[in-house]
C-alpha cells in the first residue's frame, strides 16, 4: 500500500481529523490494523503510520536489556512522545493536543501521502514549503540515491 497525493482538511473543535476516503479505502485491517500511530517529527508536522506498520518498524530495532543513555534517553523521548489512535466510526481520528501544538498546526492542515506513511501539516506551513521542495526535487533524488550507494536508509 502506498499513500499518494494530498488532501486540505481542518481539525474541528474536539481535535478530529477526518482521514480522507483516499487513504483509508487503501487500508485492510488484517494487514493494516485498526489504529494509527501519531509521531511528531522535526518542528512543523506529524506523521501517522499504520498500527502494523509502526510495529513492524518499532520491533525491528535492534534493542538491549542495557541501553546506554543516549538509547535510553531516545528510546523514553521517541516512544514517550507516540500515541496509539483508534479511528472513530466515521474514519476520525483525535490528534493529542500536545501533537497540535509541537508541530504548531492550526485547524487548516493538508496530510500528505509520503509513500508507506501519511504527514499531517499546517496549511499555510505547507504551501510555502512545498514550491521549494519541489524546486529543490532532482537534488533530493541525487542526494538519497549517493546515501543509498553508501549503505544508508532511504526507507521508512
């Protein structure tokens, strides 16, 4: 399953974002599962990934009965800051109040297909962000594919 494209939408009053018809018409709970996992990452937006996706991802760190305190600190920062969200009947979700306020979105968001995983972003954010991502594209592509040959992820 792979997210594409982008949708305009607004947080209601009882923090509720509908995820769009587009999204979660992609979605079979047995491979998927039901919940949503709200991460909030760098200082403007929130991803959302699939309940089996994140755990896929999360249970396939390498992981120590001894973490260090930088795995430690991490591992109670990462973990510490992820909410597990069950969808209401009508395909709402409730973004935590803490999550709205670390990526500073209003109640006029776009969410953004990003391939295996969906980013939730201010409107206004957004708009002026993305005619330089796209201007900027070709180098994006060149740079991930010279840290790829180098044997970084370029996956989430």
């Amino acid at each position: 399953m792979i997210f594409t494209g982008q949708s305009d939408l607004t947080i209601d009053a009882k923090q509720r974002l509908a995820i769009p018809a587009k999204y979660r018409s992609l979605l079979k709970p047995d491979r998927d599962g039901t919940a949503w996992y709200c991460v909030p990452w760098g200082e403007s937006k929130l991803a959302l990934y699939t309940e089996r996706r994140f755990e896929e991802i999360a249970e396939g760190r390498e992981m120590t009965l001894t973490p260090d305190e930088t795995e430690s600190a991490m591992d109670s920062a990462f973990f510490g800051m992820c909410e597990r969200i069950e969808p209401d009947a009508a395909g709402r979700i409730v973004i935590p109040k803490r999550h709205q306020e670390m990526a500073g979105l209003g109640e006029d968001v776009v969410v953004v297909g990003c391939g295996k995983y969906l980013e939730i972003w201010d409107r206004k954010r957004w708009e002026e962000r993305f005619n330089q991502q796209f201007r900027n594209l070709p180098a994006m592509v060149n740079e991930l594919k010279q840290r790829g040959a180098k044997g970084g992820s370029t996956t989430n």
